[in-house]
C-alpha cells in the first residue's frame, strides 16, 4: 500500500507541470489509470493522497472528459484509421469531437519538438462553420479547453495556436483544393454529408493525412445517403459509432419528447433524430420520398368500405410472421391502417395475433398465404378464433412482382399510410421493381402481409346474383 501510494503521489505531482503544457502533458489515458488506481485505495490511503493534492491536480481531475461523456462520445479502442461518429443531432457529436481534438493535443504534448509541432486538419463545410461550430461554439474546441490550456484562435491563419505549439487549421469543403500540400497528423471532420464538393475534400485531406507514426480521422455527422459515407464506410481499418438525440443525458427531457412526438417514425426523424442512414436503393418499388408523400389521416373506422388483415405466415418457428390492416375508404383510396407483425411466435402465437388486429379493427376478412402450411394454415387461425373469415391464397409469383400493381396504386395516390411503419417502410423500400428484395431480413413478411391486404381490397367487387323476373 505504501508503495501504490508513493506511485499514486508521484503521478498526482505529473498534474503540477500542467495538462498539455510540456514534456509533463497529462494524457486522458494516462489520467483514466491514475484515477482507477485512486478508485482502488482504500479510504484512509485515499484521503491522504487527495489532502495532499493542489488545486491543479484537484482541477485536473475534474476536467478529464472520459467520465463526463457517454456511450458513444468516448473514442474507441483499437488500431483504427477513421472513427465514424454517424448520429442525430442533439447527440453531442460536437462535444465529442472537440475532446478527441483536446486529447489528442495533451497526449503529443512535447513529444514532436524535433519534428515540428503537432498539426490537426478541422474540415466543414465552409469556413464560417469551422469557426462558429468547431471551434468557438458552445461545445467547440475552445470552450472545452481545460485550464491553462486554452487555444488562441488567429483568424487570419485560419488557426488554433495551443499554450503547447500545437495547430489546428480550419479549411472549407468548399475549396478542396486548400488541402492539397498540407500534412497533418490527425484531422477532424464535421457534417461531412453535407459538404458540396465532399469526394475531392475527402481525398486531398487523405493524401495529406501522412504526418507521425499513426494519423487518424474523426467524422462527425448526421447521416444522408450521399457517396462519400459509403465509401467511408467501407474504408478497412474503420470504427464506427451510432447515437440518437436520445441518448444524451445532458438534453432537456422535454425538447427530445417534443421532437420524436412531432418527427419520431419519419424518414426524417430516424436520420436527423435516430442517425440511421436510409439509403434509397435504384429501383426501388417505394422510393422513400414517395413513403414519406403518401402519409395521411386514415379515415374513421366507420368511415371504411371495408376492412381486411393479410398475413405471411412464418416459414420456420424463428420467423417473422408478417401482419397489416389495410382499408378502403368511401372515395375509394386505399389505407395501410396497423402493422401488427410478431417475431419468434408458435403457430397459435402468431394466429391469435392475427385475430386480436381482426377484433381490434372489426375487419371484414383475414387473408392469409397458404404456400407455407395450406390448409392447417386455415385450421390455426379459426383455431384462435373460430369464427374468424379466412380467405387463403397462394403466390405464383416472387413477392415483389406481387407487390407491384400496389406499388403502382401508391404512386398514382391511390394508396397512402395511415401512419409511421419504419419497419414495414424499411421492407417496401427493399423491394425492386422487375423482381428481387434487398432490404431487412431474409424476407419482407410485413410487406407481404399488407401486399395482400391490398390486393384483396383491389380486387373488383363481385356482382350479386339477381333473379331476373320472366
């Protein structure tokens, strides 16, 4: 014990020599360690060494950002290259970024005097961005500096000079030209999905990532599905994080519930609030702008001609047994009301599903397909609920041949959601027109359930029979 504390004594006097100000720079590495070995003493040991401490130790550990950040802002271990932090906004991608610039001057304090001093790219949008975001925003560089190491922005050089020597230069993805020739040993690049001119960007800063022994990149952004992060994404040697503006203990709970009750399930809440990255795919049935025009408010229930509930039987115990509530309307337009689709159920689990949408909606008909079990596909739901109307059809087609003339009636309005279905959205937008799935899962059984709800409602109705008098 005596031993750990003249250790623990020893680096605490490390502190005094000031974090990031010399040969003595005090690393977030180096002060996650101490601060767990200061975790291990017992109390009294604990009590001696912090008594002994002086306000610039004291200081120092409260600063380390490693126990303030979350899941997620903290950067991630291992030999990586680029770091891409994709996540919604309110996250704290920003905060994120400014401390993996901060720790990145501590660790190399002093240590590249006789290679020049340490250099780091800060790559926006445009140059405004850079300084009023990056760099003196409320979470930039400069606010989250620790004591006596707080960088002194020089605008005319486009730089952040440290107490220590270090640089950080702002350029624009406006003029990729600007880093061509420079090296630098670590760059830091925010919102790079909405640069203008973002491949040349990209590739004149890597080509100039070249200086130490192990340069690295940070990407900051809020996904879009532009080229440039797919090729990011398939660079070897990449980490990655996601987060959602949920995840950020530090926002007001208010303004989150505000913002997921008004975007929550849209194409536009799940990138701007989630970070998910929704890809259109090129020849998609349901591009996701058309998803996102077809929204409404359904009708009334006692405003439906009629009502039906399709269903994709799982093909195994493990699937997913897909479940939509469609419905038509007096003007004739056609609803996705409900996705009721279950996960892993047994065939009496998944049936009674079906018959609590059938009773919860006081719908006309279950259709069901009958490739995948027949007739005992019948016998199970009336088995749920023997009074239960079950119409089984069967597919002569691939699911997305099946799926077009319903895509084709929501393409001409005919069709909308009544709703967010994220997961049925994410489906119907991998299904390609001429044939072919490539979305979520082996298989779209959401899509295919609401494929043959509509196609039941779409069906021309049938004539009753007269009796013609004679």
């Amino acid at each position: 014990m005596v031993a750990m504390e003249a250790a623990m004594e020893a680096a605490m006097a490390r502190f005094e020599t000031g974090r990031g100000r010399g040969p003595g720079g005090f690393d977030e590495a180096e002060a996650k360690r101490m601060i767990d070995e200061l975790a291990a003493l017992k109390r009294p040991a604990l009590e001696r060494v912090l008594r002994a401490l002086q306000p610039p130790a004291l200081r120092a550990i409260a600063e380390a950002w490693f126990w303030k950040g979350w899941q997620g802002q903290i950067e991630p271990e291992g030999d990586w290259k680029v770091w891409l932090l994709m996540a919604g906004r309110g996250f704290g991608k920003t905060r994120a970024g400014a401390e993996w610039v901060l720790a990145r001057v501590r660790a190399a304090a002093g240590t590249l005097a006789g290679n020049g001093p340490l250099r780091i790219a800060l790559v926006g949008g445009n140059l405004r961005e850079v300084e009023s975001v990056m760099v003196r925003g409320p979470s930039g560089i400069i606010a989250c500096a620790g004591t006596g190491e707080r960088p002194e922005w020089q605008a005319g050089r486009r730089t952040l000079l440290f107490p220590c020597g270090a640089e950080a230069t702002a350029f624009s993805a406006e003029r990729p030209e600007s880093l061509r020739g420079p090296e630098h040993h670590f760059a830091w690049c925010d919102e790079l999905a909405k640069w203008s001119k973002a491949d040349s960007t990209w590739d004149n800063l890597m080509f100039g990532l070249r200086a130490g022994a192990a340069p690295r990149a940070l990407v900051t952004t809020t996904p879009r599905p532009v080229p440039l992060l797919r090729r990011i994404k398939a660079i070897e040697g990449l980490a990655t994080t996601h987060g959602r503006m949920a995840d950020n203990v530090s926002l007001d709970p208010a303004t989150i519930a505000a913002r997921i009750a008004a975007y929550g399930g849209t194409r536009l809440g799940r990138q701007e609030l989630d970070g998910e990255l929704i890809e259109d795919l090129a020849g998609s049935l349901w591009p996701r702008e058309r998803i996102e025009q077809a929204r409404g408010e359904p009708p009334a229930r006692e405003q439906l001609v009629r009502v039906v509930v399709g269903v994709d039987p799982p093909a195994s115990a493990e699937g997913g047994c897909g479940i939509s509530v469609c419905g038509t309307a007096e003007d004739k337009r056609l609803w996705v009301l409900a996705d009721a689709s279950e996960q892993g159920l047994s065939p009496e689990g998944w049936a009674q599903a079906a018959a609590r949408a059938y009773e919860t909606w006081q719908a006309d008909r279950v259709v069901a397909e009958a490739n995948n079990g027949g007739a005992m596909v019948a016998s199970v739901l009336r088995g749920a609920a023997p009074h239960l109307p079950v119409k089984l059809v069967h597919a002569r087609s691939g699911k997305a041949k099946r799926a077009e003339p319903v895509a084709a009636a929501f393409e001409r309005g005919a069709a909308r959601f009544g709703g967010r279905f994220p997961a049925l959205e994410d489906e119907l937008a991998g299904l390609i027109w001429g044939g072919g799935y490539e979305g979520p899962g082996a298989s779209p059984d959401r899509a295919d359930a609401m494929v043959w709800a509509m196609t039941e409602l779409m069906a021309p109705a049938r004539a009753m029979p007269r009796v013609r008098q004679l």
